[in-house]
C-alpha cells in the first residue's frame, strides 16, 4: 500500500496542528490569491479534515474517509475526481498535497484531472513547499516539543537525482511512549519545472507568491504559491 495511505491515517494528525485563526487567514489569502466572487464553486483537493472549506465556501475530497466525517467532502484519488468536465469555478490544493504520488507521471495526472474539472478559464491555487529554500536551509535532523511535552524528532533525506524529499518522525509522548513512523516522501519541482508540467497539463501559470502573507515568490520564500488558469 502507498505510504500517504498509512502515514495520513494514522501519524499526521499527532504530527501537525492547526489553530483556525491560521486555517482562516490561508482561505482568505487563497480567496484573494484566486480573485474569488461570492458563489464561486470552488473544490479544495485534499482537503484533510476541512480546515480551510468553511473559509473557502469550498467542498472537498481526500483519500482518507475517516477524516470527512460531517464535512461537504467525498472520498475520492486526486487522479481521478468523481465531479464532471468543467463542474468547478477554482481548485485549491493547501499545505504540500501535490507531489506525493509515485512519480512525475502520476503528478501531470493530477493536474489534467484539475483541468478535466475545471471551467473554462477556471483557476487552480497549488500551495507548495519552495524547494530552494528547503535545499538552502537543508538539515537532517530538526526536533521539536509540543506543547503537551510530546517530543517530535524528524530525519530528512534529500534525494538529488529525483528531487524527493523524504521526512521520517520518531515521536515521544510526555510518558515516554516512543512511535517510529516512516513518514512522508514529497516530489519537490522547481518552478520551471511546474510551469512546463502545467503548461502541459491545459493550464498556464499566472502569479507566483512566496506565502500566505501575498508577498511574491523569490528563492528564500518558504512556500511556492502558484496561481495557474485553465488555457
Ligand atoms: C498535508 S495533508 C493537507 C490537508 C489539508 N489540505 C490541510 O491543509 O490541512 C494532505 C492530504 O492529502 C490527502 N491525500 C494524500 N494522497 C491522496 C490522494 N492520492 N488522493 C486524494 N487525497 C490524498 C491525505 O489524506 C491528506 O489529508
């Protein structure tokens, strides 16, 4: 079975938390960042569990149904939506959810199916790890205490040849209860090569922003926001 299966059902949800003043700001930014108008149909892929779809006024899909429970979201692969040709006004896809999948091929996939669902000239918001400033400010390890006392250590690899960040956790809860789990393992493109596959996939780049905050992309942003509209 692929890892996102396992790693988003069992350990993310120890791993990463959220406060909602934070999940709103991201839907905001997202909602400008896309030039929303009220009524908008808009889809957040992946959407977890809904953080940013009240904010979006969005509906949502992601592989993992336990997470959907009472949320407007099906249960569905990000390759193949169950939503027809153009059913949506704008795409969202929030906190790295692009770039899982077992290679680039299956990536271009995702983006033809964003293509497939959208409207003519309806736009897609990809949120994105930067991959220069991950590589810049490369360590290996990083650890980290919540603020329960769980500690969290993380052990990165980097993968040069095919750019694939690989992120493994051992997690140690206030008893001392220790987890090892595997982790996650993301593709990460630089913006040329996102620009081609979009280009490629029915969708030209826009904008480019370098986080939440609006500001513009540049090598040192911590995240690569891209805004791309149906061709
Ligand atoms: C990093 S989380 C982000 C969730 C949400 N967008 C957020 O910002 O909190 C990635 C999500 O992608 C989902 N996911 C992973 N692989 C998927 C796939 N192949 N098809 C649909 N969803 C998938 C996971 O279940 C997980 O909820």
């Amino acid at each position: 079975m692929s890892w996102y299966v396992d790693f988003f059902k069992r350990d993310y949800a120890r791993l990463y938390s959220f406060e909602p003043e934070r999940s709103a700001r991201e839907a905001a930014f997202a909602r400008n960042a896309l030039k929303l108008e009220d009524g908008a149909r808009v889809l957040d892929l992946c959407c977890g569990r809904g953080r940013h779809l009240r904010g979006l006024g969005a509906v949502g899909v992601d592989l993992d149904r336990e997470s959907l429970h009472g949320l407007p979201a099906a249960c569905a692969e990000m390759r193949a939506l169950p939503l027809r040709n153009g059913a949506v006004d704008a795409v969202v896809s929030m906190f790295s959810s692009f770039g899982y999948l077992e290679n680039d091929e299956e990536d271009r996939r995702v983006l033809r199916e964003i293509a497939r669902v959208l409207r003519p000239r309806g736009r897609l918001l990809l949120d994105l790890l930067n991959r220069e400033y991950a590589l810049a400010g490369f360590a290996p390890s990083a650890q980290r205490v919540e603020e329960d006392g769980t500690l969290i250590v993380e052990q990165r690899r980097f993968d040069a040849l095919g750019s694939r960040l690989s992120v493994s956790f051992v997690i140690v809860s206030p008893s001392g209860e220790r987890t090892d789990s595997p982790g996650h393992s993301l593709q990460l493109y630089t913006l040329t090569e996102l620009a081609r596959m979009l280009e490629e996939s029915g969708l030209r780049l826009d904008r480019v922003f370098g986080g939440y905050d609006a500001s513009d992309y540049a090598l040192e942003s911590p995240r690569m926001v891209a805004v791309a509209r149906v061709t």
